[in-house]
C-alpha cells in the first residue's frame, strides 16, 4: 500500500533534518518505504502499518508546530504509536518540561502510564529495564513541580552500592567519593534547567542529593523526593526511606530488578514491594518493559536478550 502526505514547509523541513537523518530513521524504525520530495511524503509498506504511520506522522506535523523538536526518541515514539496503532499526540502531546529547545514528554505508553501516576499519587514506583526514561522523567517531573512552586525543594537520593567497584579505593572525601553514584541525577538536571538556576537551588537548600543513608532521622515535608536505583535497597532501608514522607509530599521511587548490586544473602527491597504495599492507598505502581526502551534500538535487544538467558537459568 502506498499513501502520499502532503506537508507544509515547516514540518518538512524537520522531518527531514540533517541529511534526511530523521527520515531515514523513520525508515529503519518502522520497517517501510518513506520518501520526501519538497513537500510530498510517500509511505510505502504493508496497509495497516501505513495507514498508522500516516496517521502518525501527521500528528507529529501538529506537534511540530507547538514547538517539538524531532530527534531519536520522537522517532521511538512514532514507531511505539505505529506498533499499537495508538495516538501519538497522547503521548508526545503531554509537555512535562520545557527549558530553552528541549521538551520532555513521554514517548511511550508505559512512560504517559509513569507521567500520569506520578501526578495523581503521592508515592509511585517505576520498575522496569534501563533506557525506560524512569529517572529522567521523575527529575522533569520534580523540576516542574519546583518551577510552579508546587513543592519548596526537590530531594534526589541513591543507595552507595557499587557495581563491581569498592567505594573506598575512589579517590576525596565523602562528597567525592559518593559523586559517581549521583552523577546521572546531576546530569538530568542540568538538562533541564539553567546552570546558574541549579546553583542557586543548591546553595537555598531547595536542591539536594544525598546518599540514601543521609536520610534515616528525617521528615520530609513540601518536597519532591526521589529514590534511584532502588533495587539496591534493603528492605530494611527502603522501610526507612518510605517512612520520611512527609505533609505536603511526593515520593518516586525508580529500579530495575534485573540490575541488583547487593550481596546474593541480602535482598532487594524492590521484589516483593508491590505486595507488601498492594493494599495502601494512593501508592502507584508502574512497571516498564522493553517496548518502553528508548535508548538506541540495540538496547531492547540487549534488554531482551538478557531477559532470555536469565530465564534460560532459572534465575529471572
């Protein structure tokens, strides 16, 4: 089946990109026959897939003129909308952060599924594999809530459990030591806001990010709390962390199961939380699978492939 698209200028431009890089990993992605002449469109495949896939594309043409930016993972979230035959402007359309070019939105079902629970609870878990965006899209989350003075300060924490590596051979005092493990919350903030702006935060005590021992003893009230890399937690330390909310809270806590660093006769906190925790209100549980990746393509496969072999074992 073939359906040709007209478009306006704006939106061709952008899907073409550098070098007709978007399109030809349009192409790649979604396993059809995509050409752009000037301003026409041709999709080229099996009928259904291209029926969506038009559907597709013209919400991502909406989208583009509200000011989206196309890149990698809008092209993941085109694809996610092609499989399910699903609208892609629920996904694409819920703006979560803006700060100068960049959007952070969900690009997946499973991530609109964290977006939404993340809103409406005051304790959501997000369990999946890596590259599902659990972490990123609760920093957006708790940045956005900072920016609309939802909440007075943003609290990101992580187990010190290393992944094959001794915390006492790294090199500086305790803040250098424990930088590694927190550096990818770092990261993601300063994504999303302004160096300057991240600095202030920190020096008002409105950001703050701590090893998960910091937090024994405290209450912590009008925050937005993050636990990373929770399935490094005990379940005597994931008790404790729990316990800290405080009035006027939000508490995320993101891990991936398939990833614990703790010793074999310790386990993870994160295995059986969703039982133990069935019948408390207002705590939401949103578990990712590989069709919620989007990092590089490979990373499904490697996700997918790991899940096999475990499962090959008997260990999964």
């Amino acid at each position: 089946m073939r359906r040709t698209i007209e478009l306006d200028d704006r939106v061709a431009v952008e899907l073409a990109g550098d070098h007709d890089r978007v399109l030809d990993a349009l192409q790649a992605r979604l396993g059809m026959d995509i050409d752009l002449r000037g301003n026409q469109l041709t999709i080229s495949g099996d009928g259904p897939r291209v029926e969506a896939a038009a559907a597709a594309i013209g919400e991502l043409g909406e989208l583009i003129h509200n000011g989206e930016r196309l890149g990698a993972a809008s092209v993941e979230a085109v694809a996610h909308a092609v499989d399910r035959n699903a609208p892609l402007g629920d996904t694409l359309g819920d703006v979560v952060l803006r700060h100068r070019s960049l959007s952070v939105t969900p690009k997946t079902a499973g991530q609109k599924a964290y977006v939404d629970a993340i809103r409406s609870h005051t304790i959501t878990f997000g369990i999946g594999p890596a590259g599902t965006g659990k972490t990123y899209l609760a920093v957006a989350m708790a940045a956005a809530a900072l920016n609309r003075r939802e909440v007075g300060r943003i609290i990101l924490t992580r187990p010190a459990v290393e992944a094959g590596e001794r915390l006492g051979f790294l090199p500086g005092d305790i803040a250098a030591k424990v930088d590694p493990y927190l550096r990818p919350l770092f990261d993601a903030l300063y994504d999303m806001l302004e160096p300057e702006k991240v600095q202030a935060f920190f020096e008002r005590g409105q950001i703050e990010i701590a090893p998960l021992a910091f937090m024994r003893g405290r209450t912590l009230n009008d925050s937005f709390i993050i636990l990373d890399e929770a399935q490094n937690t005990t379940i005597e330390q994931m008790k404790m962390f729990l316990t800290r909310l405080g009035y006027g809270s939000k508490m995320v806590v993101t891990g991936d199961v398939t990833q614990v660093d703790l010793p074999r006769d310790r386990p993870s906190a994160l295995h059986d939380i969703g039982t133990i925790l069935a019948a408390v209100p207002d705590v939401a549980f949103v578990r990712f699978g590989r069709d919620d990746v989007v990092r590089h393509r490979l990373v499904q496969e490697i996700v997918e492939a790991y899940r096999v072999a475990e499962e090959g074992h008997g260990t999964a």
